[in-house]
C-alpha cells in the first residue's frame, strides 16, 4: 500500500501546478482577446479568441478550488520506520513472487535466513536434517497421491510442528545463558527434553520420507518389464528389419551385388 502522507503532497503540488499553468493560460487568452477585439474589430476569430480565454478562466477557477479543498484536508501523519520497512519489503516480495522463479528464491532466502538464527544452537544440526528431509519429500510430492495422500498432509503438519519446536530450543538455550544458577538448572533439564524431543521428531520424520520414497519406487514399477523398454525392443526390432529390406532392394537393382546361382 503506497504512503499515503506522499500521496496526500504529490496530489497537492499537482493541483497547484495545473491552478498556475491554466491561470497563465487564461491571462495570455484573455489578453490577447483584449488587444486584438478593439484592433480588428467584431468577427469570427474574435468570437475564438473570446471562448478559448472564458474556458481557459473557468479550468482556472475550478483548478484553484480544487486546490483549496485539498489543502483544507489534514495530510495525513508519516508512517512509523517500522511499518513504512514493513510494507516496503511486502512489496518486493509481492513483486517477487510475481517471477517464474520467484517463490522457490523467497523459500530459499528463508531458509536460509532460518539457519543463521539458529547457527550456534542445539537446534542447528537437527534443522538442518529436517530441511534436507523437506526437500526430499517436496520432491515426491506430486507422486504421493491417493492412499498417500494423509501421510501428506500430516508430514506437513508435522513439518511446522518441528520447526516451532528448534526455535523454542534456540530460545531456551539463548536464556540459559543470561539465567542465574537456580533458574540456569530447571532451564538446562527443560533445554534437555526438549531437544530430545526434536531429535525425535526430526528422526521420524526422516523415516516418513524414507517411506514415502518405498511408496513412490513401488508405485512405479510394474510388474514385468518396463513399457519403455519393451516399446524401445520393438522399435528397435522395426528397425532392424527395415535396414534389411532396404539392402534386399539395393541388392536387386545393381547386377554385380545381386546374388549369383
């Protein structure tokens, strides 16, 4: 959403320029029409000179009520540097988005800007297994259809339930170390589980791939041998054939290639 304070002035210097510029043009009509009427008298050309520099004064006027109006309007307040960095970012990733290749660079940028928060933490390692994992599985994606379609939806559940989870890890372990020592030991016992629960997570989900790629490979292979192979034996069989054929046919027509009995 554009600034709407800049608006508010861009709007304002518009509306002035056009109340000046039509006021020159009504005064120069006007005077011209002024000078030439008594010097030439009464005629047609009289009659445009006339119109042109009436119309010319009344886009004048309605130009400088215009601007009147608008300046009576309080412009509005300057955005907060937060929220004008906020909106100025929302549409460089709207603009973005918008390029063929733009949505996998912003989920790359992300995830990278994911790992350098947490680079240094506990979370760091199983974050990593777990993008790893991400990707593999979106690359199956659109193989895992039908029965495996739950599995799908819950992997992706299950994805944002562990990544919650690293950035819980990463901010335990950031307070246990500006936590005094009573409060640094129950900090340590929960950092502890949670961890163990992360690793956890991020293994199963690791497994889910796994089995998600025995889906696939399973899916895929048939039951004797693959079509391609078999269209790709008998093409070559076709072909086999036609190149026999062919020096048959040469073989007729030159006398001294043609068998002899």
């Amino acid at each position: 959403m554009a600034d709407e304070r800049a608006r508010y002035f861009r709007r304002l210097h518009r509306l002035r320029r056009s109340a000046r510029r039509w006021s020159v043009t009504a005064g120069g009509l006007g005077g011209a029409a002024a000078v030439l009427t008594p010097y030439a008298g009464l005629g047609l050309p009289d009659a445009a000179w006339a119109g042109a520099a009436g119309s010319a004064l009344m886009l004048a006027a309605w130009r400088w009520v215009d601007l009147r109006a608008h300046a009576a309007r309080p412009a509005p307040p300057p955005l907060d540097p937060a929220e004008a960095a906020a909106r100025s970012r929302a549409r460089l990733v709207a603009a973005v988005e918008r390029l063929p290749a733009g949505p996998n660079v912003l989920a790359e940028v992300r995830r990278a800007r994911a790992r350098m928060a947490l680079r240094g933490t506990a979370a760091a390692e199983p974050w990593a297994r777990l993008d790893r994992a991400a990707l593999t599985l979106a690359g199956m994606a659109g193989r895992l259809t039908g029965l495996a379609d739950p599995a799908v939806l819950e992997a992706a559940a299950a994805d944002r339930s562990l990544r919650d989870l690293a950035e819980r890890v990463a901010n335990v372990e950031r307070a246990m170390r500006l936590a005094p020592a009573p409060a640094g030991e129950s900090l340590a016992e929960t950092h502890r589980v949670l961890v163990g629960q992360l690793h956890e997570g991020v293994a199963a989900y690791e497994q889910l791939v796994v089995a998600a790629a025995g889906y696939v490979a399973e899916d895929a292979r048939p039951a004797g041998t693959h079509p391609a192979a078999s269209r790709l034996t008998e093409a070559t069989d076709l072909l086999h054939g036609v190149a026999s054929a062919l020096a048959e046919l040469r073989a007729v027509g030159d006398p001294r290639r043609a068998p002899s009995h």
